[in-house]
C-alpha cells in the first residue's frame, strides 16, 4: 500500500479547498475529527471486550482439587460414536425433489386490445 507524503496530502487539501471552498471546510474538518473520534473509541471498547473474553477464556474458573473427577471429554463408552472408514462408506443418500406443481389453465383468453 502506498503512503501518501506531505505532497500528496497538500494535493488531497488544495482540491478539497477548491471543491468545497474556505466557508466550508472548518465543518468538514470537524467531521472528520469527530469521525476519528468514535472510530478510535469503538475500536478501543472492542480492544476491551476481547482483552476481557480472552482472559476468560485463559483463566480457568475454579482449579480442580487432586481428588476431584475430571470432565470427561469423550462420549460414554455405552453410546459410541459411529465411524466411517473407506472400506465401509455407508449407504448412499438419495435425494428426491418434489414433482412442480401443474401448470394453471387460465379462465379466460387475454384480450389482444
């Protein structure tokens, strides 16, 4: 991405001045000032809210004791989860779709006129 150098912006300025003319660029100036404003105050509050989901995320909420269980994080050995191997890919889907629905008759003939 190309920078702009001082030149460049004296350009971007001088046209502005010629576009929108010396009354109204103190209020553009101060959009734009106001723009960058929120822009930043937004973009520090998201900063913000994901420093505090992260550091949620990082810091368990209680340690587990030594003789706690632990949460299991495998199904239950009674319910196991089927698998697919390639030399058993399972039955074929099929998929139908549903037959259009017939065509109306009009009632009468359109008038040409």
């Amino acid at each position: 991405m190309p920078s702009l150098g001082p030149a460049e912006i004296l350009v971007v300025l001088v046209i502005a001045l010629l576009v929108f003319g010396p009354n109204k660029m103190p209020d553009i100036a101060r959009q734009v000032g106001k723009g960058f404003r929120e822009f930043k105050r937004v973009q520090q509050h998201l900063k913000s809210e994901l420093r505090d989901v992260v550091s949620e995320f990082d810091a368990p909420s209680s340690t587990p004791s030594a003789g706690a269980d632990p949460v299991p994080m495998l199904p239950p050995k009674d319910d196991p989860a089927p698998t697919v191997t390639a030399a058993d890919p399972g039955p074929a889907a099929t998929f139908e779709l549903p037959a259009p629905p017939p065509a109306a008759e009009p009632d009468a003939p359109a008038d040409p006129a």
